[in-house]
C-alpha cells in the first residue's frame, strides 16, 4: 500500500488548552497564587485543567475554556507558578472563569477572571492547509512560502484559513545533543526563518512529528533517515523546538507509535507556554482506528482535533465512507475539540457536484478545514469552493455544535442539520447520494424548528429563496451534490 493509504493522519486540537497555558504560569503568578495548595492536583489532566482555570483569571471566562484541560499543560505551569494549576482546571470544567481562582490560590486570578471572554485554542475548527495531500514528501521552503503567498492572493486568508502546515519529511536526524534538525536541503534558511516568513503574513505554521522513533514515512514508505527522528521519548525536548521554532501547530500522527504518549506530548506543548495547536491521530491504518466512541484514550482531554477514521482520498467512496464514520460521534465535538474526518481533497479531482458536497458535509460537521490542494494554481472553481464564506461560516459558527443526520427520505437522500447561533436557526444540508438528480425535502420538524413560517437561504446560490411553511423541497439536486440551505424561523 501507498504510504498515503498506510498512514493515518493526525490533526489538531488545543486552542483551548494552549492558550490557558500560556496564561497559566502569568497568571498564576500574577495571582500571586499563593496557591500552592493545589500543587497536589497538577499531574496529567488536571494540570491542563488548571491551565484553564487561569485562562479563566486572564481573559474572564475559563469556563467556557473547559476544554483548555486538554492541553493540560496547565500542569507544569501551574503546578510551577504556585500548584493552584488543578484546582484552576477544576473551575475550568465548570467553566465560570473567575473561579479559576478557585485554583485554590488566592484567587487574584479569579477577580480577574470575571467578565471579559476565554481564549480558547481551537475555538472553531481550525482552517488551513497541509502539504502531503498532494506534494507528499516533495515540499520544501520554496513551496511553503508560494503557498503562504496564495492563501493572501487566493482570498483563502480572508475567507479564514490561517494554518499553513508542513507534514512528513520536514526533518533530518538530530545533532549530538539529540535536538531535531530539518532538512537543510528543502530548508536552507531553516525552519524558524519559514516561520517568520508566515507569520509576516499574518498567517500561522504546522508542522508534524509521531509518538514512535520514525515518521511515517520511515515506517511505512522505507524512507527513513538514518537517525531515529521520532518524538518518542524526546517529547519535552521536541516541544520546546516546535516552540523556539515559533510553531503554532502540531500534527502528531500514531504512526504505529505509542497510543499512551499521546498525552505526553499535550503536556509537553502545555508546558511551552506557547499557543499550539495539537492535532492528533490515534489510528494506525484501515483496521485500526481510534474514534472517540471506542477509543481507548479520552480524545478530547488530550487534542483539539482527532481523526476519526483511515485517511481520505479523492473519491466519493472515501468521503462518503468519512462522513457515515463521522454521523455518530457529534456528542463529541465541541469548542476546542473537534472530531477530524480528514484533510480536505476538493480540488483534486472529484467532480464539481462533488467537490460542493465534500465541503458542504465537512462544514455541516464542524469538521476542521485542511485544504490538501495546490492553492498556488487551483481553478477559479476549486476556490470559489474553498472560499465560500457562506459555508464557512456554517463551519464556523460560534456554538460549535456538530450537524447530524436527522431524515433520510429515501435510500441514499439525506437532510443533515447543524444549529446555529441565534434562535431558531438552522444549516442544513441536503445530500444526494444517489446516481441520479433528485428532490429532498427537510422538514421543520426534522431539522428542529417549530412549525411556522422560516426563511430559506440558499448558501451555494448565494440568494434568499423566500419564506415558507413548515418544509422546503430542493427539487433537481444533481448525483452526488447538495443543496445547501440556512433556515430561520419568522419571529
Ligand atoms: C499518514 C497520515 C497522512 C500523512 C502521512 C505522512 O499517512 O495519515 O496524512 O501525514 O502519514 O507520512
């Protein structure tokens, strides 16, 4: 098998938890967290917990931050600044910032918590992009830079994608005192300058790594460099290069590694104090997967976004495959901590109705937006797709509720609906799944609005269809595409 196929990917989580911790250890201090109390509860979780306590101090609401406990990385911090890191994390959880001060400190935090809202890592799904969907182990600084370019030229950084995400192959053994180095060959002006360069654009930076010895590409491609470049057991020292480095990012991919380090590295970006994204894979290939129904690690205390099944490719099988694997596991997704069907493969050669589809369904999922083409040279139609801002906001939308399948009307025709924020308002997406064009009705009812009068709006065709009562049909949606609607009931 490809490497592509074999590997599985890894993608985000944490905004949450790394903003907390990089608060943490100022606020912690700041609050003269006497603290110290509460040293006892750092360790692992409660550690990143507290880190949401005392995100909570800095901007107000750590409650809402709860997830920060993800990042964990509270733990060092907190423990450091005065240990008031746990119990910190505790009010995390219940998410009333303020009382992060219950971190048990002195509460200087938690007068400063209240009021004002929490930073949350990963508030909304992160939207970027990533180089191995289609340059594979052929990227290098060159490339990443023109991408960087084209997501400013493109509209893709006004329409919100921030991440631009190196993946396998960036690195190249490490020196005598075990640090990473990356390939001077692909990097000559090296990694921290690359991160300048984006950064400069006001853009953000990724970059990859697996609990395991080899990437992999090593493991699976038998490519691997003669020195062992895995993070497995280099966790604290590899953090902090991924944060001397200025990455924002971290794609962390099990690669037959150690499934149990994942929350080893979560503490080891926690205790950076810089914000890092932490994308994670916990599957190992086709038969082997990790979503957080089943699997063995509580996926969202660890990572802003998980995969949740084998890795994508440019076929309806493959995206429809992901979206039945993602339908189920909606109780998971929320601010912070995003189920992860995979990078995006619009523009890679689906079929328009297709490509409309992909990106429909994984905004109506909340599903993190990885676009995995050549942004330097895509269509004018593959950027309409990417950039629809209409159906970006569905993604982005603020509550951070994933849609779910609601109706199936007949074999293979679908109504999914996602709450929005305001009242009474719904996404709502319906699929043909079909071979041939169809009509599909959503009913209020199915979607969760109350019997009445709504406004529909058609997010593709950009216009208003009207008001209506009680359903709307889309009559004539083509195979494989989508008519894709924002609904909201008439006061
Ligand atoms: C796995 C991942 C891919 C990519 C490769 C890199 O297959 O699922 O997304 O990161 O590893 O080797």
């Amino acid at each position: 098998m490809k490497i592509v196929e074999l590997c599985a990917l890894v993608v985000c989580f944490g905004a949450l938890g790394c903003a907390n911790r990089g608060q943490t250890d100022e606020e912690a201090t700041a609050a003269g967290g006497g603290g110290a109390g509460d040293a006892t509860s750092t360790g692992g979780e409660s550690g990143a917990i507290g880190a949401g306590g005392a995100n909570g101090g800095a901007v107000g609401t750590g409650g809402a931050v709860a997830p920060g406990g993800a990042n964990g990385t509270g733990g060092s911090t907190g423990a450091g600044g005065s240990g008031s890191g746990g119990v910190t994390g505790s009010s995390g959880a219940t998410g009333s910032g303020g009382a992060a001060s219950s971190s048990g400190v002195a509460g200087s935090d938690a007068a400063a918590g209240s009021g004002g809202a929490a930073a949350v890592l990963a508030a909304t799904p992160p939207m970027g992009w990533n180089s191995w969907n289609t340059f594979e182990c052929n990227m290098n600084e060159t490339l990443i830079k023109a991408v960087a370019d084209a997501f400013v030229s493109s509209g893709m950084q006004a329409a919100g994608y921030q991440y631009v995400n190196l993946d396998d192959c960036w690195m190249d053994g490490r020196d005598s005192s075990g640090n990473l180095q990356w390939n001077a060959s692909k990097f000559p002006s090296g990694i921290p300058a690359l991160a300048t360069y984006v950064h400069g654009k006001g853009l953000k930076i990724g970059i990859y790594e697996t609990p395991n010895t080899e990437t992999c590409v090593g493991i699976y491609g038998g490519i691997a460099p003669a020195v062992a470049v895995g993070s497995l057991g280099h966790e604290t020292q590899d953090a902090k290069t991924f944060a001397s480095w200025g990455m924002d990012y971290l794609k962390y991919d099990l690669c037959k590694g150690d499934r149990n380090s994942f929350a080893k590295m979560r503490d080891a970006l926690g205790a950076t104090g810089r914000s890092i994204v932490y994308s994670i894979n916990p599957g190992n290939g086709a038969n082997d997967v990790c979503p957080p129904n089943t699997c063995s690690l509580n996926l969202a205390s660890i990572a802003n976004m998980w995969r949740i099944g084998f890795d994508i490719n440019a076929s309806w099988a493959s995206i429809t495959s992901l979206i039945d694997q993602d339908a189920p596991l909606y109780s998971y997704a929320g601010p912070g901590h995003w189920n992860d069907p995979d990078m995006l493969e619009v523009g890679k050669g689906l079929a328009a109705n297709e490509d409309r589809a992909h990106f429909s369904m994984w905004s109506i999922l909340a599903a993190p937006l990885i676009a995995g083409n050549d942004i330097r040279s895509m269509s004018s139609a593959t950027t309409a797709v990417l950039t629809n801002t209409e159906v970006i906001a569905v993604d982005q939308d603020s509550l951070g509720v994933q849609g779910r399948l609601v109706a199936t009307p007949a074999t293979n025709l679908q109504v999914w609906s996602k709450t929005l924020s305001g009242t009474n308002v719904r996404a709502v997406v319906l699929l043909n799944r079909t071979g041939g064009s169809a009509s599909i009705t959503a009913t209020w009812s199915a979607v969760g609005l109350p019997a009445g009068s709504a406004t529909v709006r058609d997010l593709w065709g950009h216009t208003d269809l009207g008001t209506f009562t009680g359903s709307y049909t889309a009559n004539g949606i083509p195979s494989h595409g989508v008519a894709m609607l924002k609904i909201t009931s008439s006061p």
